[in-house]
C-alpha cells in the first residue's frame, strides 16, 4: 500500500511550499482589515487558512507514501460521492452571494465542486488506463465518459459555478488528448462545446454582463465593469516592486473578493512586477515538472493521473490570473494555494500529494 524507495520530486514539492507560504501571508494582508470589522479580529481569515494548510500538508505528506494505484479502486465510489454532493448541494447549500456552491457542516463549509474536480480527473484516468485503444470508438469508448462529464458539468453550472465546470472540462479534455482519443472526435467535442457555451452566456444575464464588461469595462464601470477596473488598478499601482506588504489601497472595499477570487491583484499591488512574476514562475515549474512526471510515469494510469492533476492545477491559476489581469471574463475561480478557502486549498495539496507518488515511482 505504501510505495517503497524512491525520491519525490522535490522540485515540485519545493514550488507548492514556497506557494503556499506566499498565499498565507497574503492571505493575512488582503483579509486582516475584513478580519477586524467582521470578527473583530485581523487574524480570523489567516488562521482558518492556517489551519487547512496544516491539514492540506498532513494529507499530502500521506498521499506522497500511499501508492498511487490505491486510487483505481476508490475511481467509482469517489465519484458516486461527488455527484450525491453535487445533487445535495442544491437543496441544501448555503448561499453566499448568489452562489449556492458549499454545504455548511458547522465547523467547515465543504465546496463538492472542488472534490468532483478530483473525482472526475481519477475517474478519467481509470477509465482510460482500462479501454485503452477502445477510447477511439465513439459509441463505446467515449461516450460514456462524456455522458458522466455532461451530468457533472450541469451539475456544477446549476450552482451556478460557471468557472469550475469549464475548468473541469478542459481538465477533462487534455486527459482525452493524452489518453489518445481519435482527433477528428476531440475536435468534434470541441466543436459542439462552443455553441453550447456560448448559449450559456448568452441566456445568463450576469455571464452575459461579465463577458460585456471583459470586452469594454468602461461601459459599466460601477457596475460589472467594477471588478477589472479595481483590480487593474491594483495591478498597475504596483509598478515594479509594489507598494511594500500589507500597503495595498485596493483592499479597503475597492476591489470585492480581494482575499479569494482576486488576491492576484493585491500580490501584484503589495509585491509588484517581481512578485507577480515570481507567482507565475512557479506555475510553471509545477506545469513542468507535473508533465515531466507523466511522461516517465510507470504505467498509463500514472501517466494520466499525473497530467490530469498538473492540468488542473495549471489550468485554475490561467483562468484566475486571466481574471485579475483582464485577459479573460470573471469566472469566480481562486488560485491554487494563494486565495482564501480550505476546500480549494485541501484539494489542491491533496493532489500535489498524489502527483508526489507518481514522481516517486517514474522511470528516472
């Protein structure tokens, strides 16, 4: 059960680390003024972030020792799981701001997105290793795991969560590439999912704004343009080394979601051009060093298991820094190991732990 021998990539173990440091304290200092007026205490938000990073490295020192292949066998039920989680978070989730995306357990609000996001990336990745050259056929191959996709793809967007279900599904889709479904069929989907996209921003008035505001925030700029505007101007107050830590103005209730969706901005805005850069720079040696870990991987569950995790690590913090830095329309998705929310943040050092394993038992 546990894997003997062998180093984990410590390159990648090194990246999440410095990540996750980074996050907590910016998590204090775009939170504490929030902190204070809501709970009367600057520390609330940090040492609730604190505490899931405590239990997110437990989970990952452990899931580094447990060989990686105890997962096939948790594929289906961790899935059923996700699903009864996503179905339940709609008739009993707590609503916060119009989202009705966590289950309120008393200690802990628990986000099901973030665990099906996982489940679906296990769940893939067995069904791939076990079809092999069977993914190639439609009807049989790659439909069922599309009709699995669909449901929890709805499911999610119900919520709504609009920015976690693309996410998934891309996540999904890079799985397909590497599994080797034909390319005429992965273009096909491809093909189908751009009308259906664009229906659903089209006939959701608050997409259809974000996606107006993306194109011309100034339209709208204390309305749906409010967002962007703020959070560039975070971004460029920053200049090149940033205001110094803890002196970001943006945060007293100019930019929403400044400790979550667009802590982006306030690191750029605290820490400046080299901060901002140094985030990135550690994206990408996750994104490298995680495919590199694919492709000398000891068998094609590992293998995809392991691009599967990397693609939705690196995936999540493209959509959010797009957000931030007005390259892309507001999903409201955070950044892995840098926002605010311990179901996001468990998850994410939980799947680190996975892709430790795998690094564990490659070819060299």
């Amino acid at each position: 059960m546990f894997t003997k021998g062998g180093n984990p990539d410590l390159i990648i173990f090194t990246a999440v680390i410095i990540l996750l440091s980074i996050g907590l304290v910016m998590v204090f200092s775009a939170s504490s003024i929030m902190g204070l007026n809501d709970f009367r205490d600057p520390y609330h938000y940090v040492k609730r972030q604190l505490m899931w990073a405590g239990i997110g490295i437990l989970v990952m020192f452990v899931a580094a020792k447990l060989d990686y292949h105890v997962y096939k066998y948790l594929a289906l039920p961790g899935l059923l799981l996700a699903l009864i989680l996503l179905v339940l978070v709609l008739f009993i989730g707590e609503d916060i701001s119009g989202s009705t995306r966590w289950i309120d357990l008393g200690l802990f609000n628990l986000q099901p997105s973030e665990i099906a996001k996982l489940a679906m990336v296990n769940f893939t990745a067995v069904y791939f290793a076990n079809k092999r050259e069977k993914v190639r056929n439609f009807f049989t191959g790659l439909l069922p795991i599309l009709i699995i996709l669909g449901l929890q793809f709805f499911l999610i967007i119900k919520e709504p969560d609009f920015g976690t279900a693309i996410s998934m599904s891309f996540t999904i889709l890079i799985i397909f590439f590497a599994g080797g479904v034909h390319l005429g069929q992965l273009f096909g989907m491809i093909s189908c999912m751009m009308p259906a996209l664009y229906l659903l921003v089209k006939y959701e008035p608050y997409r259809m704004g974000r996606l107006l505001a993306f194109l011309d925030p100034w339209s709208d700029p204390t309305g749906k343009g409010w967002n962007v505007i703020q959070s560039l101007t975070a971004i460029g107050s920053g200049g090149f080394f940033g205001l110094g830590l803890g002196n970001s103005r943006q945060k007293f209730s100019y930019l929403p979601e400044h400790h979550t969706d667009f802590i982006y901005a306030i690191l750029c805005e605290e820490l400046g051009f080299i901060g901002g850069a140094l985030v990135l720079i550690l994206f990408f040696v996750i994104a490298w060093r995680g495919l590199r870990t694919a492709l000398n991987a000891p068998d094609i569950y590992g293998s995809l298991l392991a691009i599967g995790i990397t693609s939705m690590i690196g995936f999540q913090a493209m959509l959010n820094i797009g957000v931030v830095t007005g390259s892309l329309p507001v999903t409201g998705i955070t950044l892995p190991f840098i926002s605010y929310g311990g179901s996001s943040l468990l998850t994410s050092l939980a799947s680190v732990g996975v892709l430790l394993n795998i690094s564990r038992q490659t070819k060299s």
